[in-house]
C-alpha cells in the first residue's frame, strides 16, 4: 500500500513538475512572439525609418568597394611596375642582413659580438 501512494506521489511530482517546465517555454514563447509583434508593428508605423537604414547600410559598403577597388589598383600597379635598381640594391641589402642575422642564429653567435662583424 505505502508502495502504490509512493509511485502516486512520485508521478504527480513529476507531473507538475513537467507541467511548470512547460508552462515557462509557453511564457518564453509569448513573450518572444510579443515582442516580435512589437518590432513588426515598429517598422510597420516607420518604414522610412527602415529604408533610410538600408541606404546607409548601401551608401556604407558602396564606399568600401571603391576604397577596395582603388587599394586593389594600387597594388596591382605596385606589382606590375618595374622597380628602380635603387630598389633592387636595396633589397639584396635587406635579403643580405636577414640572411646575415639567420646565419649568426643558426651557429649561435650573438649579432652584437665583434666576431659577428667581422
């Protein structure tokens, strides 16, 4: 008998708590569907609003594709540009220091010693 009363109790405790879970996503459910109801009721009343919106949006990245075609120009014309033997000298120099560092690293030397100069 204690038996029966305590599955008894135990299935109406999970019962209402089932029913208190459900309850709180219904609540979370209306209260999401109110609120887009609201937003939808907002642009409704002030669609200039919502285009004006829009148009920067449009005014913004058509600004940013001319500023990306002109860096993409510049680039390219960087690339496809022959450089000076200034610059060529200039970067053997560069190519010769780095080379000159990764070998003073390789055999452990320190850059600043005097042998390192040498």
């Amino acid at each position: 008998m204690k038996a029966i009363l305590l599955i008894v109790l135990l299935h109406s405790a999970i019962a209402q708590q089932s029913d208190e879970v459900a309850d709180r996503r219904e609540y979370r459910l209306v209260a999401g569907l109110q609120q887009l109801l609201q937003a939808v009721q907002l642009i409704a009343q002030h669609p200039t609003a919502m285009g004006e919106q829009l148009s920067a949006m449009a005014d913004r990245i058509s600004a940013m594709e001319g500023r990306m075609t002109e860096q993409i120009a510049n680039i390219t014309e960087r690339m496809t540009s022959p450089i000076s033997t200034q610059e060529q000298h200039q970067s053997c120099d560069l190519a010769s220091a780095q080379f000159h560092l990764h070998l003073l690293t390789y055999l452990n030397l320190d850059p600043s010693s005097d042998f390192a100069s040498e």
